[in-house]
C-alpha cells in the first residue's frame, strides 16, 4: 500500500518506519521535509519525504493523521481535492492544553473526535487506531511473534476496517475491532481503554465491560 503520514513525531514516525519495513510506501508528509533526512535514512529505501502538498498530490490508499489535533480542520480544507478516494486513519487526540478551544469544544461535545475528523474529512472514509498507544511500546514492541500487544481501532465501514485491521497486523500488532466510529469514545483520553498496553484477551475484557452499561 502507499501510505501518506501527515506528522513525523514518536507515532507518525515509528509507524512509517515500522510499515516500511513491512513492505509498503511510506511518504512522510512535513512542513519542513527537508528536516526528516534521519528518519527517511532509518525508515529505509520504501520510505520519502515530502511536503504536505506533495504527500496528498501521490493519491495515496491511506493518509495517516499524526499530527496535533488543532491542524485537523487546516489540512481537511486545504487538501480537500486530493483525499477523496482514500482512507483516513486518524491517530490524533485532542489534547486542550495544546490544542487550544477547538479541542475542548469537541471533547464536550455529543460526538466523540473520531467523528469530528469524519465529518471535516467528509469525501473520505476515516479509520481510527493508534491514538492509544504509548510511543515507546509503539516503538520497541512491534513484530513479536508472542507477547503481542493489542492495538483497538474503529473504521467508517467494511473497506476501511479490513485495510486497517491489515496495517495494524503487518507491524506485529493484535487489531482488536472496537465498533463503528459512534464507538471510540472509549478509546478517547482519560477515558477506559486510553493508554493501555495489554494483550487482546484483556482488552477485549475491557471493552465489553464499558459496553455492558
């Protein structure tokens, strides 16, 4: 697959690196493309970087968002001829201390941030994983054979779900299906299932037990 990541941080970084030794083309997308010659030369010869622009020019199958939460509603508007045939994979969490009103807002809304990001992105389909995780468990904890850590995700529908789920796998990691994106508000900061590393039996545990109220 082409994956285009919007943000090259602990997470959009490591899952660039991880999915590129995994086989697929990773286009890191940056303000300042010429800053990531490191990350491109540790990622491998799958790997480029780009400038946001360029990134969604390449038509990429996923576009992964890992950056802050606050430049969702820039990228949406800005890009919104070049995504409408891909998936969005959001990572992103709305953090008010940094993200400032707009993250607030939707933390107080009645709709959880999977759905915001859904309804900016509104000509794709959007996925959401990897926005639980630890960086450093991300970093140093994928491609196990035993000892599998759990990754939950929630998808818009069956295509995005499956290439998700196929992403999640090919890195070493347990996909775990939370629900449609009406579901992810667990998967929200300070909410259950927020930063856990666990493996597939406990977090499915913990997803049902919120389930059953």
């Amino acid at each position: 697959m082409k994956i285009g990541i919007i943000g090259s941080g602990n997470i959009g970084g490591n899952l660039g690196k991880h999915w590129a030794l995994a086989g697929h083309n990773v286009l890191f997308g940056s303000r300042h493309p010429e800053t990531l010659g490191s990350l491109v030369k540790a990622a491998g010869s799958n790997t480029k970087a780009l400038n946001v622009a360029e990134v969604f020019e390449a038509n990429a199958d996923v576009y992964v968002l890992a950056m802050p939460f606050k430049a969702i509603d820039e990228i949406a508007e800005l890009y919104a001829g070049e995504y409408g045939d891909s998936i969005i994979l959001d990572a992103t969490n709305p953090y008010p201390e940094r993200d400032g009103e707009m993250a607030q807002h939707v933390r107080d809304a009645n709709y959880n941030a999977s759905e915001y990001t859904a309804m900016k992105f509104a000509t794709a389909k959007t996925a959401k994983a990897f926005n639980t995780i630890q960086a450093e468990h991300l970093k140093n904890r994928a491609f196990r054979l035993e000892d599998k850590l759990s990754v939950p995700f929630a998808a818009q529908d069956q295509k995005s779900k499956a290439v998700v789920e196929t992403l999640i796998a090919d890195i070493g990691f347990d996909p775990v299906y939370v629900g449609d994106l009406s579901e992810t508000k667990i998967m929200d900061p300070d909410q259950e299932i927020y930063g856990m590393s666990v493996s597939k039996p406990e977090l499915l545990e913990a997803i049902h037990s919120q389930k059953s109220f």
